[in-house]
C-alpha cells in the first residue's frame, strides 16, 4: 500500500511538487467544466525478465517434433483427399444394422411344379398386357384419323372455320395458379434477423 504526500499547490492544469521521502504521488487535476479532482492511475515499471538459457538440442528436438506433427497431418489429408463427403440419407441406421439378423428371412425354395405355375402366369400376363396395348394403340389411331379427316372436309367447305377449329381453347385445360402478389414494401419495417442452430458436421 503506497502512501500519497499532500499536495501544497493546485493549479489548473496540474499539482508539480511532490512531497519528501521519495514516496510515489499521483497527480490532481483540477478542471474547470465541471470542477472535480482527478486520480491518475500509477505507472511502475518493473524489471526485464530474465532470459533462460536452453539446450540447442532441447530447441531441435522441439522443431523436429513439431516438423513430424505437420508432415503426419499433411500425409491423413492426402489419404482422405479422395473420401466423398459421405450423406446422411443414404446411410444404413445403426438399430438396422443390429438388427439384420432378427429381420433375415430364409429363401423359399419352389418345387418345380410352383416354377411351372408361375412361368406360365408370367407368360400369360405379358400377352394380356400386349393384347391391351394393341387397342389402346388402334383406338387411338382411329381417333386421329377421323379429326383429320374432319379438318380436311372443313377446309374445304371454309378456310375461316378451319382456322378457328385448330385454336387452341384454354377452355378445355382449366389452369388457375396462386402464388404470393406483390405489395409495395412497409414504411419503416424493421425485419428480424431471425435465430438458427447450425448442426452440420465438420469433415
């Protein structure tokens, strides 16, 4: 704990005598606007720490060892360099993963006869279907035939009518679409920043 000596003049800008006994005083300021007297903070000054003397080799290993870090570091990123960055959604949870065995089921074995039954099915569903596709196709065909050959009789009785009739009607294909408007902007509104949690993993 130091000990101030009194002050024996104030002026203005600054107390200058210092008392006896070589004591550390602060100096007291006296303002004008406002009037207050004000305490600087003490500055002491302290000695140079002294340097340690360290073993050159002591100073090699450290830079070896710090060399060895940097060059392992180095060789685990060029060893991952070709990793992908793997994706969440695609991987297999581990509670699956236990539980592959519990959920493994045995293969069915068929007797010939079950192989016989089902060829024949197969065989049998894929001609219904090609039979169907066939209708779909002529029936189709018809339909395109008689609008043409509609069109062609109407050209030729009136080149107006014609032209009419390939319009497109909007009618037909009903298409409504809602989506925000736009608003002019709100005088002096402030937009909150907002909050999130970014939870992406670091690789």
């Amino acid at each position: 704990m130091f000990r101030f000596g009194l002050v024996s003049e104030f002026s203005r800008l600054a107390v200058t005598n210092a008392v006896t006994n070589n004591v550390p005083t602060r100096l007291i300021n006296t303002g004008i606007n406002p009037l207050f007297f004000k305490a600087t903070s003490c500055l002491y000054a302290e000695p140079l720490k002294k340097k340690k003397r360290i073993d050159p080799a002591i100073i090699k290993q450290r830079e070896e060892r710090k060399k060895r870090r940097l060059e392992k570091q180095i060789r685990r990123l060029e060893k991952n360099a070709r990793q992908l960055k793997p994706i969440d959604e695609l991987e297999v949870p581990l509670e699956f993963i236990d539980g592959k065995e519990e959920r493994m089921r045995e293969p069915v074995v068929l007797t010939p006869q079950q192989q016989e039954e089902r060829t024949l099915l197969h065989k049998e569903w894929a001609r219904y279907k090609t039979k169907q596709h066939l209708k779909d196709m002529q029936m189709v065909d018809r339909l395109v035939f008689s609008q043409q050959r509609a069109l062609d009789e109407l050209r030729k009785e009136s080149e107006e009518l014609y032209q009419a009739a390939i319009q497109i009607n909007p009618l037909q294909l009903p298409f409504t679409v809602r989506g925000p408007v736009r608003t002019p902007p709100i005088k002096d509104y402030d937009s909150p920043d907002g909050e999130y949690t970014d939870v992406s993993k670091k690789w």
